[in-house]
C-alpha cells in the first residue's frame, strides 16, 4: 500500500475541511446580496465553491494544478456539511448574528446579596 498518497489525499481532506467555512460563509454572503432563484444559486454555488477551492489550494498550499481541482470538489461536496456542523456547535454563530440581542432567562439571572 502506498502510503505517501494516502497522506496526501488525508492532506487534502484537511484542507477543504480548514477552507470549507469560509467558502460558504463567502456565499452566504453572495446570496444575501444576489437576488436569484434557488435552483439557478444552487448551481452558481457549486461552481463557484469549485472555483473558490481551487483558488484557495493553489494560494495556501503547495498542490499543483490537479490536486488543487480535486482539492475544490472536496470542498464543494463537503462544504456545507462542515459549516453546518460548525454552526450547530456555535462556532460560527458569532459571525452570522452579530446583530442580536442575548437573552438570560430570570432562573439563570445572577443576583447580588
């Protein structure tokens, strides 16, 4: 077995789960100010979650041309699973309701004696 591929594949695997997030996050923000059909932005959003990965693996890393293809696939396939993973555990909630009021139920107040 060839293990130095095996590396490189789990190499990249880490990649696009580090870049995925903010890929999406990215269109996230396109679709807030892009008005178009869903169907038509689901297709956009492939595109460029591929064109965006491909761009993010050849600037940060050192894959060639590619691996840095395959490495844009793996985040399109795998992006929005990642940011909803990350958005139920609250780790990217800060970003998307910044604008929010907290609230404290009465039971968890903290009162002075």
């Amino acid at each position: 077995m060839n293990f130095e591929k095996l590396e490189f594949f789990i190499q990249m695997v880490e990649f696009g789960v580090i870049a995925s997030p903010v890929i999406t996050l990215i269109l996230q923000k396109i679709k807030k100010t892009i008005y178009m059909k869903a169907s038509i932005f689901r297709i956009v959003s492939a595109v460029l979650s591929i064109i965006l990965g491909y761009g993010a693996a050849v600037l940060f890393s050192d894959f060639n041309r590619e691996y840095a293809i395959v490495c844009g696939i793996i985040i399109c396939a795998g992006a929005d699973g990642v940011y909803k993973a990350l958005e139920s555990k609250n780790i990217l909630s800060s970003i998307k309701d910044n604008n929010t009021d907290i609230r404290i139920p009465i039971e968890n107040e903290i009162k002075e004696k």
